[in-house]
C-alpha cells in the first residue's frame, strides 16, 4: 500500500507540475496575443487614414438619406473615391477602374454595400407604426457601417503593401488590351 500511495502522490505531483506549466505557457500567450493586438491596432491608427475614412463615412451617411436608384450609385463612388484617397497615403495612384475592383474584392462574397443599406432600410419601413422612423435612419447608418469598414479593410490592406486579385486581374487584362491594340497598330 506504501507503493500505491507513492505512485499516488508521484502522479498527483506530476500533475501539478503540468498544471503549473499549462498556466504560464498560457499566460505567455496571452501576453503575446495583448502584444499583438495593441501593435496592429497601433499600425492602423495612422490619423490621416482614419481622417478620410471618418469624412467618407460621414458623407456615406448623407448619401444614405437619397432615393434608392441614387443611394446606390452616391455610395459606390463615395467608397471607390475613398479608396483612392487612401492608396495616396500609402503612395500608390488607383484609377477609378483599380478603385471599382479593389472595393469589388473588398466586398467580394459579401451582399454589396451599396445594395445593403437601401435593402435594410426597405425592410425597416414594413414595420408597423415606428417603421418609417426606423428606416428614415437605417439606410444612412448602414451605408455609413459598410462605408467605414470597408476603409478600415482597405487600410489593412495597404499596410501589408498586398495587391488584391482583382486589382491584379484587372491590370493584367489591360496590359493585354494595350498589348493587342499597339500590335493592331502596327
């Protein structure tokens, strides 16, 4: 019996040292973890960068006030002028064409923010009594929501200096256009 209670305490022994590991393994992590998080959200605090995203998301929201057929077509150019705005930050020179397909791939697999906000606000005015109300303010607030984070999406982007597909596949197929229409040329 000495024997099992030995084996006993041995095992309840190693069991608390394993105890004692897991906790500062894991508070370890949790430091790193914290560490990361504050690094990234610093990265992505450059002021200019949340200035323009501040402005478009503001002018999103007034837009967001228009009729439906020009909510749509207010929003989309707000956004793509806003992602110009904020590739200069970053040195880059979008045209309006690399604009529209960089917020297509921000938004790829995603309902199309332009379509979103005047869907919400459709949806709210059925609700009886305060509905009217209700989608009075939801379609500027949601097109201000899809508007900021779609900028906080292109920031991310253009600190890890990524080139999105649709950029790529954009510039690749004008590269071909030019490279047929100098070949008819000649």
């Amino acid at each position: 019996m000495a024997e099992e209670t030995k084996t006993y305490q041995e095992r309840l022994e190693q069991l608390n040292a394993l105890r004692q590991e897991c906790a500062k393994v894991e508070q370890e992590l949790k430091r790193s973890r914290e560490a990361e998080l504050k690094q990234r959200k610093e990265s992505t605090r450059n002021p200019n960068c949340e200035n323009i995203i501040n402005r478009y998301s503001l002018l999103s929201a007034f837009a967001g006030l228009l009729p439906i057929a020009m909510d749509a077509a207010a929003l989309t150019g707000l956004q793509i002028k806003m992602i110009d705005d904020l590739a200069e930050q970053f040195g880059r020179n979008y045209t309006e064409a690399e604009g529209r397909h960089t917020l297509a791939a921000l938004t790829a697999g995603l309902i199309t923010p332009a379509i979103a906000a005047p869907s919400i606000a459709s949806a709210v005015v059925l609700i009886p009594g305060v509905g009217p109300l209700f989608g009075l303010a939801a379609s500027p607030v949601t097109a201000a929501a899809a508007t900021r984070l779609i900028g906080r999406l292109a920031v991310e982007h253009f600190e890890r200096d990524e080139q999105l597909p649709a950029v790529e596949a954009a510039k690749g197929t004008a590269a071909v256009g030019q490279s047929s229409a100098a070949e008819s040329a000649h």
